[in-house]
C-alpha cells in the first residue's frame, strides 16, 4: 500500500517531524508503517531498532545525519526527531522531504 494511503498528515513542530495515519494502528502495524516512511526518504540506513513495552524506535542514517523514528502506540504517536545536534540543523529538510510524498 502506498504511504498516501496510510498517512494523514506530517507536520514540523518544536523541531520535531509529527506523523498521524488515516486509522488506528496496532503495535504489529509498526513493521509496515515504518516502512513506508522510510521508502520514501531516500538513500537512509536503518542502524538501529529497538523494541520496547509499547514504544519502538528505528535509529536511521540519511545524508550524513542521523534520526529517531519513534512509534509509541497506546498514544497512537508517531514522529522523527535527530539523534544530536548535528542532525538537528537537517531535520527541516528530511520534513519536506516526506512532505513531498504525502
């Protein structure tokens, strides 16, 4: 299923990348969503997955930045945020990146 088809929105607040979905998700969706977010940012390495209680975070590299994509599903959340300060300073524009494909 295209990305179109899962993602309500993506929006840049308090420099962090904000995502909602069309409908409610399950902590088994997590895999296929991040997934479809990840396909359309273009040349990222996963570097990281780490699994928790109710809350998964994938560690991905991307033009030399690295980003947190965090699931945390009792809140139905999902957003990026950079993992330093380096990173920080790109984050605008891996947003508009995911802007454009939504």
């Amino acid at each position: 299923m295209p990305i179109q088809d899962k993602i309500k929105s993506v929006q840049y607040m308090n420099n962090q990348i904000v995502i909602t979905f069309i409908n409610e998700w399950f902590q088994d969706d997590i895999h296929s969503l991040s997934q479809a977010i990840l396909s359309s940012i273009t040349e990222h390495q996963i570097k990281e997955h780490i699994l928790g209680a109710d809350r998964e975070n994938i560690r991905f590299a991307c033009q030399s930045n690295e980003f947190l994509l965090n699931f945390e599903y009792y809140s139905q959340s999902c957003w990026i945020d950079a993992h330093d300060p380096e990173s920080q300073t790109n984050i605008f524009t891996l947003y508009r990146q995911l802007e454009a494909n939504v």
